[in-house]
C-alpha cells in the first residue's frame, strides 16, 4: 500500500471520527457549585466571627514571634532585622521569658498543691516523670547561670 493511500484512509478515520458525538465525563457532572461566597474571608471577618461566638481575637505575643524567627532564620539574619533595635529585642526577650516564668511558676504551685492536699508520694511518679523533673532542674541551673552573666 502506498504512502498516499495509507494518508487518505486515516484521513477518512479522523473525518468519520470528527464527526461522532463524543459523550464527556467529568467529575462534577451536574451538581452546582458550592454556596461559599465568603469561604476565605479576611483577618476583618474573623474578628467578627469570634466576637459573635463570645471569643476575643488577640494578637499573637512578642516572643511567638521573635521563637518563630529563631527557629526559622539563623542568628545573623535575626540580628540584622531592622524592625527592632538590639536594645529593644533583649528588653521584649526577657519580658516574655519572664512572663513565661510566672505562667510556669504558677503551674508548679498549683501542683505541688494538688500533690499535697491528695498525698501523692514521689515514689509514685512515673519512670519519665522523674526524668523530665531531673531534666528541668539542670535547665533551670544552666538558665540561672546564663543570667547572672547579663
């Protein structure tokens, strides 16, 4: 069979082919779109939204902050950031860590109390209970040693 006649019958195919309905099949088929007009509202329609529901939006802490900058850039680059003087990122830096303190304090008092009133014996701790009580007692020494040098 020739080249040409081989061209012509394929040419004939896709014509009869062209031609045919084609049914289409897609995923959504006849359902109507969803009725979300305000799906992906602003930071202004979830501070009304919790207010309806009796919350307050607040905003996010100084040192929530300044950790995710830690954890996301190196020292340099936290360093270098310009919306904060140096003086101003130590002064907010242990303001928080000292709130952080008092929250952690309080934590404490209020079980050591709980322990007291229940007679709950140290003997009774779980295996990893005495260990993270051991590993928060050397973190506390080293803290305490880091802030006599400031």
């Amino acid at each position: 069979m020739s080249l040409n006649k081989k061209l012509d019958k394929m040419t004939e195919a896709w014509e009869s082919f062209k031609h045919e309905d084609i049914d289409e099949a897609n995923v959504t088929s006849n359902v109507a779109g969803y009725e979300t007009p305000k799906a992906f509202g602003d930071d202004e329609d979830e501070k009304k939204n919790a207010e309806q529901l009796g919350y307050k939006k607040v905003k996010e802490s100084v040192f929530m902050k300044m950790s995710k900058v830690m954890n996301e850039i190196s020292y340099k680059a936290y360093k270098s950031d310009e919306t904060l003087t140096s003086k101003q990122k130590v002064n907010k830096a242990i303001q928080e860590v000292n709130s952080k303190l008092f929250k952690i304090e309080r934590i404490i008092n209020q079980n050591l109390k709980l322990k007291n009133e229940d007679g709950v014996d140290s003997t009774k701790y779980w295996k990893s209970t005495r260990n993270n009580l051991r590993k928060i007692s050397h973190k506390m020494m080293r803290i305490s040693e880091r802030l006599l040098k400031f």
